[in-house]
C-alpha cells in the first residue's frame, strides 16, 4: 500500500495493530477521522490517552474500575458470598446485561493455556483462593468459557480451594462447547447461570 504521507502511513500503522482492523480498514478509518471536526479527533486520542493513563482495577475482583474498588464490588445490594469467576473483564459486561447475577465478580485475566505459556501464576488465582480462605465466600460459579484451557483453569482452582468449605459450581452447558463467553446471547448465558450445575458434576459429563 503506498501513501502520499508519511504522517498518514504512520497512523494507519498504528490503527492496524488493533484486533481485527487491517491496513484497509484503518485507512479508511484515518482518512474518516480526517473528514471530521478537528475537536472531534482531538477527544477521541484524549479519551484513549487518559483511560490509558488514569484507568484503575478493582483491589478486589480486578474489574477496571475508576476508583480503588469497582461499583459492583462497593454495592452493598450485592451478595457477596457468592463470586461467579470470569476470565476477562468484558466477560464480566457479558454476564451484567444478564441481569440474572447479584453476586460478586473475580477476573483472573486470562486462561491457564501452556500452549500460550500461560501458567497459574501469571492469573488472578491467588487472590480468589484469599478471598476463599476467609470463610466469607460460600459459592464460587466457575463462568469460564466452555474450551479445553477453560475447564483446565477450573478444575486447576478447583483443586486449590478443596479442602475450604465452599461449594463450586459451574454455569450450564447451554453455551455451546468451545464458544467464548462474550460472544453468548444474554438469554442463553443468563439461564446458564441460574441453572449452574455443581462442579464435581460436571467433571463426570
């Protein structure tokens, strides 16, 4: 692709780094902001440099977040003795427009995956595995997606929070196999939850 800029060539650049936009698409997508109001272009960067700069994760769950803890998690109306565990923060929106969860959230950032050299360590787990050890939390909903890496990181915190009293369970397998949670119809993801199964029931299907 030639460009008659090398100011140009440069932006596109940069906005082809993003998932899923090509160089194509992201020349039209400079050459759109280009057509808009200056001001108009100048809040788009600002927004992206401050949430850059300024965005927090909750203490807590590792929700993004304004504050050190996250509205959910400060939302004295929330069960807090029940967590439903996600591995990503958008998992967290997915199950939010459910409105079928009034408990807590835990975001582990990722799926232990050695294929990705993704190991437990480099996850939220022991924090979760804290929050157990109190004797506070008495449900843990694993609501991974349903893929090979999601039920090795469950079964993996499963076997580290074993021996404290707390049961597991995970959401139903109304989410087909190998599909990631976001990407669920929020009327199949809400009735998955609500019909959660025990996790020591799901490791003999």
């Amino acid at each position: 692709m030639e460009f008659s800029s090398k100011l140009l060539e440069n932006a596109v650049n940069e906005m082809s780094q993003l998932p899923g936009i090509g160089k194509r698409t992201a020349l039209r997508l400079v050459l759109h902001m280009l057509r808009q109001p200056e001001n108009q272009t100048f809040q788009l960067a600002n927004a992206l440099t401050k949430v850059r700069a300024e965005i927090n994760f909750c203490k807590s769950c590792h929700n993004i977040s304004d504050t050190v803890l996250c509205e959910i998690c400060s939302n004295p109306k929330r069960n807090s003795e029940l967590i439903c565990v996600v591995e990503d923060i958008r998992d967290v929106m997915a199950v939010e427009n459910t409105s079928s969860f009034k408990g807590l959230y835990h975001v582990l950032g990722g799926k232990i995956s050695p294929m990705d050299g993704i190991g437990p360590q480099d996850l939220n787990i022991t924090t979760l595995v804290e929050k157990v050890k109190t004797g506070e939390v008495k449900e843990l909903i694993f609501a991974m997606s349903p893929t090979m890496e999601g039920d090795t990181t469950n079964f993996y915190i499963f076997r580290q929070i074993q021996d404290y009293n707390v049961a597991t369970s995970t959401i139903a397998r109304g989410v087909a196999a190998g599909n990631e949670l976001e990407y669920t119809d929020e009327i199949t993801l809400g009735r998955s939850i609500i019909d959660r199964v025990p996790f020591e029931a799901s490791l003999k299907s």
